[in-house]
C-alpha cells in the first residue's frame, strides 16, 4: 500500500510513498504531446545546421565546405546519391587536413555524427543513399 | 530516430553528465538614534553670541562607537566656562531645558560646519602671545620644508629615486606571477578588429553557444569574443565535479577529465586550431569566431554600437550579446578579512580554471580544509575533495546556515537526508553553523563559529554565492534588476536594439514562470543559443526552459527543471522500497506521539516564534524527517513538485534520469492536477535507470 506524510515547515511538504504495484496502474493524466525535437533533417527535409549532433562540424573553421559538402549530398538526385558532390567533398577534405587536431579525432569518436548522417539518409528510403552515406561517412573520417 | 539529435547530444557535447546517473552598523544607543548622528560629548557648552538673542546649540559630531553607557554623563569633560557662557546639560535622556528649540537637535543642525566657527571671537592678551608662536612656528615649518625640498632635488639630483623604482617594479611581476596573472592575447589592442558584426562580451559556455548557433544560421558570419579569461572557451561544471576524481596529475594538468562513459576529453569546447586569429578575422571570406582573451570590455556606447576596451580602444559592432557571467562574493565577515594579506592568502574563492588550479595546490598541502556554503558548489566541492582524499588523511569542513545541504533548494526532509550522505562521503558536515570570526594562527587560519567553538583549518574556500557582473550597466545606461540582479532583458533576451544578454548575467522574462535570473550551465547553453538565434534574426521567446542537476556521491543524484525552491510547497513521490506486512500501527503511533510535541504554528504566526521554539519545532521536524526503513520509506528515488498557487513550477527528479522531457510537458502544462501521484506515474521511478539512449 501507498502511504502519505505530511513533513518539513508547518507541514507544507506532502510525501508519498508509492508501491511498484500502483504505479503500475496507468496514469489518469495525459500530456500534451512532446515538441518535436528537430533531427539533422526538418520534417520538411531541410538540413537543421543547428542540430546539435553536428558538433562544430559545421562551425567550425571548414564550416562552409562541410555544409556545401553535406547539402549537395543531400538534396542530389544523381545516380547513385551524391555522385555529383565529388568536387565539393575533394574542397572539404583539402581544408580538413589544414586542421588536423580538429577534424582527426573528433569524427571518428562521434559516432552520433555518422549515426545522424546514415539515418537522416535511410529515411529517404533509397538503399543506394545509405551505402554512400557510410561512405560519406567513411571520408569524413578519413580525412 | 529523431532522439539523435536530442538534448542528450547537447548535453553531451556541452558535457553535461545528465546521463551519467547524471556584510558598521552603528548601534545607535537609543538617545539620537533618529538623528543620524551621534553626540560625542555629553556636555556641550552653548554660547549666546554677543549679537545673538538666543542660546544656539552646536551640535555635529558623529560618534562613530557607541559607548556602553551612553546615556551617562562624562564627568571627565568638564565645561570652560567663558564669558556669559554657561554650561547646559545636552544629555539626551533628560528633556530639553527650558528656551532650547524643541525641534532639537535636527539633521541641519548636525551638519553646522564646526563648533570653533561659533565660538565668539576672543579679545585676550594670549591672542596676541599666541599669534606671535604661530608666526614663530610658521616661520620654522617654511625652514623646514625648504630644507627638506633641497634634499629631496640632491637625492634626486643623484639618481637615488630612479634605482628605487627599479627595486619595486619587479617586486610586483613576481608576485602576480604567482597570482596567475592574466595573459592578453593579443597582447596589442590593434590587432583586434575596430569593426565586426558580431560581437560577444565575454567568453563562458552562453558565449560559445551564441557563436554556435550564430555560425550555424550565419555560415559566414565574422565573429569576435572578447573575454577577461586568458584561456578560450570552457566548461565550468566539471571542475567542482570530474577534475577532483582525475588522478593523473599530467591529465589534470591539461586539463583532461573523464567523462560519465569513461571516455576522456578536455575542459575546452573546441580546439584551439578551431578559432580564428584575431588580425585574420576580417580577412577570412568564410568568416570565423575570433577570441581577443585578456581583455576587458568597460562600457558600451549602445547608440553608436561601439564597445570600448580598459585601454579605451574602442570596437564597433553589429549585433552584440553580453555574456559577462559572474563573480563569487565573500560574505561579509571574509570581506573584512581579506584586508589581510595574510589571511587573504588563504581565503580561496572559487570560480574559473585559475582558482580550480589554486585549490587543487592548496589542498594538496593542507590538512583541515573548511567549505563555507551549503549550496551547489560548497557540496560538490566538499564531496569531491573528501573523495580525492582515498587515505583519509585530510578534514574537510563544510558549514554553513541552513539545516542542511541544499536547504534552498530541497525540501527540508530530503536536505537533512542529503546531509546525512554528504557526512557518509567522509565531509564533516556542521549545519547551523556560521564564521563569526577570522583569525591568523601562524601556520593557518582559526575560525571562530556562531556556535562559540573555534575551527583552525588551513585554508577556507568561500561558496556563498555569486554577483552577476554587471559593471557595464551603469556607463551605458543599461537596466538592471533591483532585486534578482543582472541586466534587464526581454523574453527574446533583447536589452537594447542590437544588444543581447545571455546566461548568469541576464534577468529575463520567462513567459510562462515570470522574471527570472538563473545560475547554471545548461541555462547559459539555452541563453546563448536562443540570444545568438535572435541575433541573426530567430525573433524567438523564452520558451525552452534550462534544467541542472547535481552529484553528491553515490547516492545522491539529481535533475532539475523550473522554478526550486525550498521555500515553495512541495508534492513528491518516492518509490516504496517494499510492500510488506509491517508493524505500521506501532510506527505510526509512535510518529503521532512526537507530531503531538511540535504543535503546529500556523503560517501567520510564524514571526512571533522565538528562536528558542523554533530551533525545538526544527529539530523535532528533523526527527520525523527521517525515512522509516520498517514501513518501506526511502528517500532513494523520486520526483519531487514544487508548487506555486497550486501549478507546478518546478521538479526535481531524485535519482532518476532520463525523464526531463516529461518534466518538460508538465511544466508547460500549468495545470492544476488533482492528485499529482497520478502526474508521478508518468515518471516511471520503480524503473532502473537507463544509462544511456
């Protein structure tokens, strides 16, 4: 059984101890529904570059290589996905190795980044993208 | 899978463990009180004045000690009687004589320039005596002061001075030296850009979330950061957290720690390779965030959008956001202490990487530390050393004057019982307890407690609080809150046209839970994000709100969002360790019988309550507060309410993790529920944590 006490200054903290057995039973309250936590991709399938996923990624000093990089990628319709962003992914890695200490470790601990990249990817249902998107992935690591 | 990208990546990217079970006042002696100045004799003479018609009180001086007895008279100060003078008894206790004014002595009458002034001019033959030693001794003082300017222009002459001024010069470096004094980067303010469009005063984790997600919605934007900190951006929490359970020395010199998941990474956001040089900024076509470190901001010029330098060099802007955080305070008894350099040295406040490195040195060479203050960090810390120290060779003191840790936060129960598990961390925890005293001993400090016992302890580090840095406030006529502190912002955390504060510093309108000012991380993480969207044009309110948490040892873990306040009504759940057969009947009599001794005060009556009572009703309160194991009461995991008008503004979730988005729906809720057992249901707490998503 549940029990109650009434504790603290003119008894003004209340105290419920609750059995495992009665909170079992289903809440009566409902909530509204929780916000949308945005993803890497928006619901309408704009990349979110506030996605916090993306680390410094696209902040950082090859911040704009990365998204012209990421964003061709993402919105190609070249067979198979992102075969057209070779220039623009050569530009990313070239800047990249500039700056060894931010993008050697950093990419290949965060698997949160890769992770994001493959799902935003898979989501679009193509089984080309999500071989690419490893491979993206793969070079981003690389480099 | 949106969950990705949730907080939790925030978090741990901004390195939150989250997921890691994650003061003379003058003692006016009651005669003048009301005068605002003091008599310092009790018998004044008043003269009539050779035209005067009247007797006139003279009457100024401000006795800055009260005597013992003040109301006394002081046979010691007889009156000189002078021509047609006659001594008049001002002794405040008795009524005014007969033809003194009776709105004596009034506030004009203490401001009289001075009692010679009206004394009336005396025509004896001393005068003329005394005129003729005066000129003597004036002629004397002349000789002696030509004599000393010729020895001075021969010292001078010979160059004495100059090796003087050489002596103290490097006196002083060597002791800044060992201060850690503050290293300009760029050591020229020329090589800061005079014109940028964003600016960020301040360089703590509100002003890297703006440049975050000022890069993030402005992929060009030049970005400058101009912070006091010799070092680039960095996390604070984890150094009154996971910088103290780091054991490798070289780790801890680098500022390395080790993360909830055991993996390691350091004290900084970003690389140092990650920002910009200041003199490339403006050069950049892909713009960058620039770090001027070392420097000082003193005021804006919110008109012209200009900020200026300590060294006057000023930097126009377009948008700028003030992130300039905040100060640890002294109490007022260490305030008086510190004018001591002796003892200063061993009064640590602790704030930024510096003072981090200084307690980590001073306790390494200390045996009896003390920790004044109950609050987040005075705990943390307290656990933290009394953890690092594995041969429990050293005595960590925490005191402080609440009845238990976090007494403004928790509710008094759950405090004592925190107490009771920062004690088991090996802290000597002395509630109700506070410095009325500072001494030096020689080898430390001898501190003498509210409680009449005396504490000699090495060093003493200060956590009673911080003082938004608000300096700037007043040389660029910017608004700050009388009561919470801090600058004055709206729900888009706007000051002025194009100027933005955020983190510890800014006092907001939340929409929902009123003005606000908030001292955490995460808050800092969700300001800066939200002022550098509005930066660059999100027009966006207050609507997501920052939580925090806290680590006291093993047992002690907790999140929080909203508005936590002990001195709020409270609601909590506590899973029930076991459902048994128990001798309730028995416990609960025996409850009733100590309840019946602390009978009820009601609220209204509460100021009349003399401390004697009330410290009895507490400790009786606190007898009661302690969970009964035999009826299956544990404190161990819950979710606590805090109420106000009956709509939850707060929530604590009490070792139980992963749940804030849930804390989050209530909170935006505002409702008034019924039963809020219902509401805690949702929260899962007979559910194992999960470590991680």
């Amino acid at each position: 059984m549940s029990h109650c006490r009434k504790l603290g200054p003119n008894n003004k903290d209340i105290v419920i101890f609750a059995t495992k057995e009665d909170h079992q039973v289903p809440s009566k309250v409902t909530l509204p529904e929780p916000d949308p936590q945005p993803g890497l991709i928006l619901p309408n399938g704009d990349i979110n570059w506030n996605c916090p996923c993306l680390g410094g990624m696209a902040t950082g000093p090859c911040g704009v290589e990365f998204r012209n990089a990421f964003s061709c990628f993402h919105y190609s319709d070249a067979e198979p996905k992102g075969s057209d962003c070779y220039d623009l992914f050569k530009t990313m890695q070239v800047c990249m190795q500039k700056y060894p200490t931010l993008y050697n470790k950093d990419l290949s601990d965060d698997d949160d980044l890769s992770n994001a990249i493959q799902q935003a990817d898979s989501s679009d249902g193509k089984e080309d993208s999500v071989k690419i998107a490893s491979a993206t992935e793969k070079d981003t690591k690389k480099s | 899978m949106l969950r990705i990208c949730k907080a939790h990546h925030l978090t741990r990217l901004l390195n939150a463990p989250v997921f890691r079970n994650k003061f003379q006042k003058i003692v006016n002696d009651g005669c003048f009180s009301s005068l605002g100045c003091k008599i310092t004799f009790i018998n004044r003479n008043y003269c009539s004045s050779k035209k005067g018609d009247g007797e006139k009180v003279n009457d100024e001086s401000i006795k800055s000690h009260p005597t013992s007895k003040p109301c006394e008279t002081d046979s010691s100060q007889d009156p000189v009687k002078l021509k047609r003078c006659k001594p008049v008894s001002l002794d405040p206790c008795k009524p005014p004589p007969p033809g003194f004014p009776s709105k004596i002595p009034s506030i004009k009458q203490c401001t009289t320039p001075n009692l010679m002034s009206e004394i009336p001019e005396p025509s004896c033959p001393w005068d003329e005596e005394n005129r003729n030693r005066r000129a003597k001794y004036r002629r004397l003082f002349l000789l002696g002061l030509l004599f000393t300017a010729i020895t001075l222009g021969t010292v001078w002459y010979l160059g004495i001075f100059d090796y003087h001024e050489e002596k103290e010069k490097p006196k002083k470096i060597i002791k800044k030296k060992q201060k850690r004094a503050i290293i300009k980067d760029p050591a020229d303010s020329k090589d800061i850009p005079p014109d940028v469009p964003y600016l960020l005063i301040g360089g703590g984790t509100a002003s890297f979330a703006a440049f975050r997600a000022i890069k993030s919605s402005d992929p060009t934007a030049k970005v400058l950061v101009v912070t006091n900190e010799s070092f680039f951006p960095y996390m604070r929490p984890p150094l009154s957290k996971e910088m103290w359970f780091n054991e490798d020395p070289e780790a801890v010199k680098k500022l390395i720690f080790k993360q909830w998941n055991g993996s390691e990474r350091s004290l900084f956001y970003e690389p140092d390779d990650f920002y910009t040089k200041c003199q490339e900024l403006m050069d950049n076509p892909n713009g960058g965030v620039a770090i001027a470190r070392g420097w000082q901001v003193t005021e804006i010029d919110v008109v012209e959008r200009k900020a200026i330098l300590e060294d006057g060099y000023t930097i126009h802007y377009d948008k700028c956001l003030v992130a300039t955080g905040a100060t640890p305070r002294l109490s007022p008894i260490f305030e008086v202490a510190v004018s001591d350099e002796k003892i200063a040295e061993k009064i640590k406040l602790f704030r930024n990487i510096y003072d981090f490195e200084e307690c980590m040195e001073a306790y390494d060479q200390s045996r009896t530390i003390a920790i004044v203050g109950g609050g987040f960090l005075g705990s943390e810390l307290a656990c933290a050393m009394a953890r690092r120290d594995k041969k429990k060779s050293k005595i960590i003191y925490q005191l402080f004057r609440e009845g238990g840790n976090m007494g403004k936060i928790l509710p008094e129960y759950l405090s004592y019982w925190t107490t009771e598990k920062v004690k088991a961390e090996g802290v000597s925890v002395m509630p109700k307890t506070e410095v009325v005293g500072v001494k030096d001993d020689g080898k430390g400090l001898e501190l003498t407690l509210s409680n009449g016992k005396k504490l000699n302890v090495d060093f003493v580090l200060v956590a009673v609080g911080v003082e938004p840095n608000t300096e700037l406030a007043e040389k660029s006529d910017l608004e700050v809150d009388p009561e919470l502190g801090g600058f004055l912002v709206n729900t888009e955390l706007q000051a002025r046209s194009d100027l933005y504060i955020a983190g510890d510093a800014a006092c907001f309108y939340d929409v929902r839970l009123g003005r606000r000012r908030v001292e955490h991380h995460d808050h800092a993480v969700v300001t800066g994000r939200l002022a550098g969207e509005n930066m660059t044009g999100g027009r966006k309110p207050y609507l997501h709100q920052s939580m925090f948490w806290s680590d006291l040892g093993p047992d002690v873990g907790f999140e929080a969002i909203g508005v936590v306040d002990s001195s709020l009504p409270t609601v909590a759940v506590f899973a029930k360790a076991t459902d048994k057969d128990n001798p309730k009947a028995v416990v609960t009599q025996e409850q009733e019988g100590l309840r019946s001794n602390m009978e009820e005060i009601p609220q209204e009556c509460d100021k009349y309550v003399s401390e004697e009572k009330r410290a009895e009703l507490e400790e009786a309160r606190k007898h009661i507060s302690e969970p009964n194991k035999t009826e299956g009461e544990d404190f161990g995991k819950g979710v606590i309410f805090y109420l106000r008008n009956d709509i939850v503004v707060g929530i604590v979730l009490w070792n139980v993790f992963n749940r804030m988005s849930v804390a989050r729906q209530v909170l935006k809720d505002q409702r008034k529920y019924e039963d809020l057992n219902e509401v805690a249901k949702l929260f899962n707490i007979h559910e194992d944590n999960v470590v991680a998503e």
